[in-house]
C-alpha cells in the first residue's frame, strides 16, 4: 500500500446539516411564538452538533500499512492490524435493512467496538470491508 486510504462523511452532507441549522436559527429569529422558538431553537442546536460532528471527525477512517485510525470526538484512535477484527453487521428494522461495518479492537483486557455506517464513511461500509480486507497484512 503506497498511500493512506481514507474515508470521511460526505462533505455535501455536512454542508447540508450546516445550512438547514443556518435556515433553522433564522426562522427561531423570525418567530414570534414562544413555543416556536423553543422548538425551532432545539433543531438549530442539533443540526449544528450534526454539522460539527461531521466536520470534526474528518477523516473518520484512515488506514495505512500499521493498521486503521479511527477519528471520533474524543481524538483518534489507532489500532494495529493484528488487534483488529473487521466484519459487516446487517440489522433489519421496519422493512429495511443497514449495514455497518464493525471494527473490534481488542488488546489484553482492552476492548472498544466502532460500528461505522454509510453516513460515517460516505460511502457503502461493504465496499470499506472489501478494501479493508484486502490490505489487511
């Protein structure tokens, strides 16, 4: 492997979660009912965090010849390949299926579980499998 590869929420989506918060904050501004600007002041908050977080965690998986790095808001993590199970989770809700893709790190009595999904990764978490798969060592 030549180059790091990495994977990152889609810059459009978090546009997107940055300007519905601005729209958000305008209308609390504009709202003359209390109740509306609670309400409307509560969205602004959380699309503000949406966009932060995927603002902040930028790239969410970067992976090298040591192994991955993993991007979260409490600092990046980085887990060598030999303390790295990666597998696929399917889950079934409402009709619906989603995958995620589970990266199990564990060291002695250490262990931490990341399940990263297509809004992490901004893009299909079979296709990150597939690519972690093959340059796993």
């Amino acid at each position: 492997m030549n180059h790091p590869r990495s994977w990152s929420p889609q810059p459009g989506m978090v546009g997107l979660a940055w300007s519905l918060a601005a729209a958000s904050l305008l209308v609390t501004v504009l709202s003359s009912e209390t109740t509306s600007r609670l309400l409307l002041g509560l969205a602004t908050l959380l699309l503000a965090a949406l966009g932060a977080y995927g603002a902040l965690v930028r790239p969410r998986l970067v992976v090298d010849e040591e192994g991955l790095t993993v991007r979260t808001l409490g600092g990046a993590r980085s887990l060598p390949w030999h303390e790295v199970k990666v597998r696929l989770a399917h889950t079934r809700r409402l009709g619906r299926e989603s995958v995620a893709l589970e990266l199990d790190w564990r060291r002695g009595e250490d262990e931490e579980l990341f399940v990263l999904t297509q809004l992490d990764l901004g893009t299909d978490p079979r296709d990150v499998a597939d690519v972690l798969h093959a340059l796993r060592p």
